[in-house]
C-alpha cells in the first residue's frame, strides 16, 4: 500500500518532470499529458492524506473528515478483510479514530439522540460500542427540520450460517428504524465474496437467501425494509448501475490502491467493486423507493473496519453531485479467544453460531472463551480478575442489557467476588435464550417473506 510519504515522493519528481518537459519545450501533447498525470496524482494524494499537496511540505497527520487512512501501527491492523492486534484489550479505538479522521461519540451525542427521538439510547449508544461517526449532528439537524434520511447496512454472505458478532450492526440498525421511523435498505454483497472467496457464485447467492433470513428475524418492518442481493439488483436496476458507473469514472487506479492496499495481481472485480458497495449511499440508486431523488441522505451503521468503503464515498460524492452519507460506527465483535481478532465465520470454535444449539453455546463458552481469571481459586479471590480482557465479559457487554447488573458483575470480577466459572455461567444464561428466540423466529420466515423483503417495491417514507 502507498504511504503518503511514498505519494509525496512520487508527486514531487512528477512535478519536476513536468517543469523539465516545459523547459525543454516538448509537444503539447507531451506537456498536456504530463500535467493530467500530476493533477491525478494530485488527487490521489488529498484523498490519501486529506491534505493538498505541497511541494517543500511532506505529509503531516490530519483529523480531516475524509482523510485516507494513514499507515496501520504495528500492532494494530484494521481494513475491511483484516482486524488483528498484539492487545488482549482488543484494537485501540481512541488511535483508530485519529487515524480513520472521524469523530468520537461524546455523551453530548448520545445526549442529543435521546432529546431528539424521546427514546432512551441504545445500549450500544450507551456503552461506547457504537463509538465513532461521520456528521450524525447534521441526520439529527434534518431529522428535527422534518426532513427524512434512510438507512443503509449490509452483509457479505460467505456462508449459510451467521454468527451472533453478526446481529450487531443489525440489531442496531432496528433500534434505528424503530426510534427514528425511516426506511432501510440491505446490501447483501455476493458479488464481494465471490471475488474474495474460494465459492460458486452459486453458493455465494444461496447464501445471501440464508443469511436473509437471519436479518429478517431481527425483527425489521417489512413495509420499511429492502434487502437485495448484488447479483440480482445490479442487474435489474439501471439507475443503480449508473451510480456505480459514476463512482468509478471518478476514483482512479491508484486511489483504490492507496485506500484498499490492492495490487497489480488483483482481479479487476475487487478494484472496481468498491463502486458498488459506494452506490447505495445515493438515494436515487432505489428509484422504487425515491423516484429520482437524488436530496435523501443516507446513514450507515457498520463496524469501523468497513470505513475506508464510505471514506472513498464522501470524497466522490459531491463530485458527482450527490450528499455524503453519514457514518456510525460499532467496536468489533471479538473471536472467543480473545479480542486479538475478529469471530471467523470459517473457525466453528471461534464464534457462537446462530445455528447453535444450548449445548453446543455451554461448551464453547467453558472451553474457549478466553479468561481474565487467575491461575487459582485462591489468587483469583485475593487479586480479582481483569475484565478489561475476559472475553464473557466483553460478549456481556454487548448482550446484558441492564447497566446496573453488569456493573456489579464487572466489579465483583474485579474484587475477586465472581469466579471465571461463575462469570462464563452468567455470559450463557444470557446467550441461551436469546438465541432460542432468534431460531423460532427464524422458523417463522418462510420463503415467501424473504421475496416480499427481497422485491423492490415502495416502502413506507415521509418526506
């Protein structure tokens, strides 16, 4: 992947190249070509860094709304197919958001959400699990103007059966739709793990009718709703095309690279599927649901490493024409032994399944799930465990509703009070029967619902 240093290098000769073919005096087609290089260069860079380039002034860090991503710190690696680090803490989200160029959500956000929509936040709000965004103080000024926005989320269906670090963005996502009373849209992006993974296209699509199901069982209003697979939509909806088509008229080669880390032995599929994971930011990409509106902004609740996606996507839209959607992003989900990693839907050992029976989540929970216990019984009730790395904590976080009870778990955790075993027996008393009731509703979905959710159609949308 370039750095901004690497590109600043490189648009520093192109500009003394270009003065060296001007003092030769070389063709004009030889000067003109010359000079459209470095303008591309030249955007490359801003996007890259956020900054205009500067000849004499090499790269400085910038919080810059739309800055691309600076170069990953050692520990940390954070990108849309990759999340690692060397911390049992899990990734650290204050640098991200240094890095990534979006804000933190302060409690006076959380505070407004509340105001606005006369709801208590979600406790993902609550918790700093939700913990970054891009302009949500403008969704919630048009909100409180009476002017509408649509949600936009998605999945990428690499096999039939989800994980519960899966329902975050969706859980959240309904909290959304309920509190605020707009309309959504899925991307199921089978077309992505076709280009990335080693799957028929097939396999891919009958995926996505799966893990449709799984979304749809969150409860999601069928008359606000839109879930559409890739494969089929691209297809069917010309105005959704032209949108891609536009967004890749507009972000060059080298863009790509520096944002995504692709390379020259890459598939022309993944360089240009960003595009399309960028279109349905642009209302007018549903014409089913806004004619030919192109004025309804869209807000994305996603997990942070899915970013770099909607960086690129503020920075075209307004050269096409179009408003930046806005952003809220979630922490990670972290794999059961520990939260070096995300869950791994191929690892059956590393997640809890939505397919799971009670059994299976009991022994997955006491065998794997990574403790922030002591060695002993003895040293534990004396120095207490360390919840900040214990991984039926973190998973409690995300799924224990009541604050007051999770504090008191967390501080008798930490006293020594509550045991390992007796802390892991609290995570599956509250992962059983929540993933009971998703499988009955489950069964509920039949195929004929997954078509109504599935067929563009208007929905439900004030203006």
């Amino acid at each position: 992947m370039s750095s901004p240093m690497d590109l600043y290098e490189q648009l520093t000769a192109q500009g003394l190249a270009v003065r060296h073919i001007k003092a030769q005096k070389g063709n004009k087609a030889e000067v003109e070509s010359a000079v459209q290089l470095l303008l591309r260069m030249k955007e490359d860079y801003k996007l890259l860094t956020g900054q205009d380039y500067q000849a004499g002034r090499p790269p400085t860090h910038t919080e810059d709304d739309d800055a691309g991503p600076a170069e990953d710190d050692e520990d940390d690696q954070v990108n849309p197919w990759n999340v690692s680090t060397s911390s049992a803490k899990g990734v650290d989200y204050d640098k991200l958001i240094v890095r990534f160029g979006s804000c933190k959500i302060e409690q006076e956000l959380v505070d407004r959400i509340a105001r606005v929509t006369g709801k208590t936040p979600h406790h993902f709000l609550r918790r700093g699990i939700f913990f970054s965004h891009r302009d949500m103080h403008q969704i919630l000024d048009a909100y409180e103007s009476r002017k509408s926005f649509y949600l936009y989320t998605g999945r990428g269906p690499s096999s039939g059966a989800m994980h519960v670090g899966h329902l975050i963005p969706f859980l959240f996502t309904k909290w959304l739709q309920d509190v605020f009373d707009v309309p959504l849209v899925v991307q199921m992006t089978d077309d992505e793990k076709y280009l990335w993974k080693d799957l028929s296209l097939e396999d891919c699509h009958r995926y996505t009718l799966e893990n449709a199901r799984d979304i749809i069982a969150c409860g999601f209003d069928p008359d606000k709703t839109f879930i559409f697979s890739d494969l089929d939509y691209m297809g069917a909806s010309p105005s959704f095309y032209r949108n891609v088509v536009k967004v890749q008229k507009h972000v060059t080669f080298n863009q790509v690279k520096g944002i995504f880390g692709f390379t020259d032995s890459d598939c022309i599929g993944k360089i240009s599927f960003p595009a399309i994971q960028a279109a349905p930011s642009f209302s007018n990409s549903f014409p089913q649901i806004f004619g030919d509106r192109n004025d309804v902004q869209c807000l994305i609740p996603c997990a942070i490493d899915q970013d770099p996606y909607f960086r690129m996507t503020r920075d075209v839209a307004p050269r096409i024409g179009y408003l930046k959607p806005a952003l809220l992003h979630s922490t990670f989900f972290p794999a059961l032994q520990g939260a070096q990693t995300k869950m791994s839907a191929s690892d059956a050992n590393s997640s809890i399944f939505l397919t799971d029976t009670a059994k299976q989540i009991k022994n997955k929970v006491n065998k794997h799930a990574f403790s922030g216990g002591k060695d002993t019984v003895e040293e534990h009730r004396k120095l207490g465990g360390n919840p900040d790395v214990d991984v039926s904590f973190m998973y409690l976080t995300f799924f224990l509703e009541d604050d007051e009870q999770l504090e008191k778990i967390r501080q008798d955790y930490r006293s020594g009070a509550l045991l390992t075993g007796e802390l892991k027996k609290c995570l599956i008393e509250t992962l059983q029967p929540m993933i009971a009731a998703h499988q009955e509703r489950r069964k509920l979905v039949t195929d004929e619902t997954v078509r109504q959710f599935m067929t563009p159609r208007k929905l439900l949308f004030n203006c």
